[in-house]
C-alpha cells in the first residue's frame, strides 16, 4: 500500500525569510523490483541548497531535498533478489535512467544520454510522472537497480554522505589515476573537499589543500593532507605554481579559473566539481601554455558507487559529520553557506 511520510520541505524558493518546513509526502506501492526502507540519517549537500533557493533555475515545488539517504529494508518486491529485510542501503543522487544506452550499459548512469534520461532522487519523476521526494524524510522506495548496499563496518550515519560528496569525489580520482607520485589538489574543504582529502590520500597520492583561508588547517592535516595553503594569501599562487597534476575544485562559488590552471604542471587536470550558479571565465593562455586541461566530473554511476562504498569500508574512510535534528535544518543552510561546516550536517530522520 502507498504509505504517508513525514518529510521535510521547501514549499517555496528557499531562503531566510521561506524556510523549509515540516510535511507530509506519499511513497508509492512496493512494485516487483523495489525495495522499501525507512530512512535512517540523510547527508545535506551543497546541491540541496542550490536547488531549493532556485539557483539552478526554478524547481517544480514543494522540493523534498536529501540525495545522501541511508536507512534500513523494511520490505522488497517479489523480484527482489538483492536485497532483504533489514539490510543497511542506501541511495544517492539518482533513482532511474534509461537502462538502454551505451553510458547505461557502461553503469554510467549519471550521464545517461537515452530519451528517459537520468532522474534525480528530487525535483524529478517517478515512471508513472509523479514527483521525486528526496531524503529528508522518514522512508522511501526505489528500484532495486539504483540501491546501494552500505558495508556493515561503515554506520548508517556516516555512510549517507558517500552516497554524493564520498563518489562525487571518488570518481574523478580513479578517473584520473590518483595514486603514489601524484600531486593532487583539493580546493575547498567542505563537505566534498573533506572527503577528496581522505580518499586521495587512502589512494596514496601527495594531498594539498587550498582553502580561503588557514582556518581548517589542522583539521586539513588531520584528514591526511600533506599540504595546505590559504588562497587568500597571493605567495600560495607563485609558490605552488607548475605543480599538480590534478586539481579537484569543490567550491560552490566563483573562482578565478585562470590563477588555478596556472598550479598544474604540463598536461594537467582541473576538474570542476562545483556548481556555482553562474558561468565562470576560461584564459585561454594558461589552458594553452601547458597543454594543460579543464575538466568537469558528476558522482559516479551504481557499480562505481559501490566500489566506493566498499573501498571506504576497506580503508576505514568516514566522512566527519555533524548529525542534527530535522527542526535544525534551516540553520545548518545558513551554516554551509558561510563555509561553516565541519564536515558534513546529517539530518537524524527519526527527528522529522
Ligand atoms: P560545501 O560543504 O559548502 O563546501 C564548499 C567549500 O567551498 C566551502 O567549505 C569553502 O571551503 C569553499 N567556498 C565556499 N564559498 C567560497 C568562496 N566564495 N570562495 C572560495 N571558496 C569558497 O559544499 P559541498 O556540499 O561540498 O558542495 C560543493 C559544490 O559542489 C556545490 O556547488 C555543489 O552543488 C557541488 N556538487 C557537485 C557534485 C558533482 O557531481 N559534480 C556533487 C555534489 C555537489 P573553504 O572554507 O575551505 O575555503
Ligand atoms: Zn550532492
Ligand atoms: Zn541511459
């Protein structure tokens, strides 16, 4: 039977005087091939906040945000064979896709080119057309193709952010062979920086991170960064000139590409992972220079999700979280928009 949750959401273009708040949403029937789970702790992205205060254009609202969902089984379809009641799951930024063009095939969901598309865990559709509602809420029910399986070893709480910041990051850093005698760059040290921190380093690559200023420096180092340099200060731009092979920028503003480009050595990579809402300018000498590259990266596909989330079990890889009451959400906003999250804010749904 479809069942009524409760749920957080922006009932309109978010922001400090419309705040999200407190509703009731429908989950659909248990089909053949879904899994049911009650929703235990959801991670907030920085995307969650683009979208509802409409950066990204206009939302279809009432927006449920939450794309870092860990919970518990509660009930599988009869085609289930995957999973079971009270297995740790988990879901990320999308729910669907086409299933049938080559990026699919590949398991590369999240760039699926087919007529269907991607559809993301809100603002999107269900198969029948009926709204996405994310993870600030107390259950869901998705396709048993796109659940991930959560390692026993990794808690529920800690495990909902991998589920975007973990292989938003994750991705590219395979993609680009991270490893022993690579010079990797995290800018930003946020909720995706910190966690491009810790896997780069558990991949054995020599870390830097840039951050606005030396604030987080000890937490920086902590998290297994050999190197950290504010970006405020003009010297980190001479100092560290020609000298990664990849930089991952996580920030969710606008940088000035150029000075970046300028830190790579010949043939590198800058990987745009940010989502500022406006377009950033490109110098073509620096890009030219040192045939060097600029790039971009979204999350990761199902099989490289699970990879991660195995890989992290493996090294012992958690992000640093702060878990709060769904009442506490508004605020926590405010808080990641003034980089003041230390890491991650995770939403107790048992709260909502
Ligand atoms: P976050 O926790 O807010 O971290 C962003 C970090 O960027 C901040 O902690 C801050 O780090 C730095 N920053 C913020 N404003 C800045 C400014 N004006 N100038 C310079 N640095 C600034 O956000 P997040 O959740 O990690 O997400 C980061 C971005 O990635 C967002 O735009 C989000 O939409 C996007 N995203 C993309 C993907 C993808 O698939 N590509 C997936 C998830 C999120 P410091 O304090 O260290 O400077
Ligand atoms: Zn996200
Ligand atoms: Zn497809």
């Amino acid at each position: 039977m479809s069942k009524t949750v409760s749920a957080y959401a922006a009932p309109t273009a978010w922001g400090s005087d419309a705040p999200l708040t407190k509703t009731t949403i429908e989950r659909r029937d248990v089909g053949p091939h879904d899994v049911a789970f009650d929703i235990k702790f959801a991670g907030i992205c920085h995307s969650d906040i683009h979208t509802v205060a409409a950066e990204w254009g206009r939302p279809n609202f009432p927006v449920v945000p939450g794309h870092e969902i860990a919970g518990v089984v509660t009930e599988v379809g009869s085609e289930v064979t995957r999973y079971k009641v009270g297995d740790h799951v988990g879901v990320g930024c999308f729910i669907d896709s086409c299933r049938e063009c080559e990026n699919c095939e590949a398991g590369l969901q999240q760039y699926c080119t087919g007529d269907y598309g991607m559809h993301g865990t809100y603002n999107s559709t269900e198969r029948d057309g009926s709204p996405t509602y994310g993870g600030y809420s107390t259950a869901i029910v998705v396709d048993e193709n796109y659940v991930l399986r959560i390692p026993d070893s990794i808690p529920l709480d800690k495990a909902a952010p991998l589920l975007c910041a973990g292989i938003t990051l994750y991705s590219p850093l395979r993609n680009w062979n991270a490893g022993p005698g690579k010079e990797i760059a995290v800018v930003g040290l946020g909720g995706l920086g910190h966690m491009g921190v810790k896997i780069a380093h558990a991949m054995g690559a020599h870390v830097t991170v840039l951050s606005q200023s030396l604030k987080k420096m000890e937490d920086g180092l902590r998290l297994g960064a050999d190197e950290y340099y504010a970006t405020s200060d003009p010297d980190t731009f001479t100092k560290l000139r020609n000298r990664f092979d990849l930089i991952l920028n996580t920030v969710s503003a606008n940088l000035n590409l150029g000075a970046y480009l300028r830190l790579l050595k010949v043939d590198g990579t800058l990987v745009e992972l940010g989502m500022p809402e406006h377009a950033m300018e490109v110098p073509p000498m620096p890009l030219a220079g040192m045939r060097r590259s600029l790039s971009g990266s979204m999350i990761g596909g199902i099989p490289e999700t699970q990879e991660m989330l195995d890989f992290c079990a493996e090294k012992g890889i958690t992000p640093e979280i702060e878990v709060i009451e769904a009442s506490y959400v508004n605020e926590a906003y405010q808080r990641v928009l003034a980089s003041d999250v230390r890491y991650r804010f995770v939403i107790d749904a048992s709260t909502i």
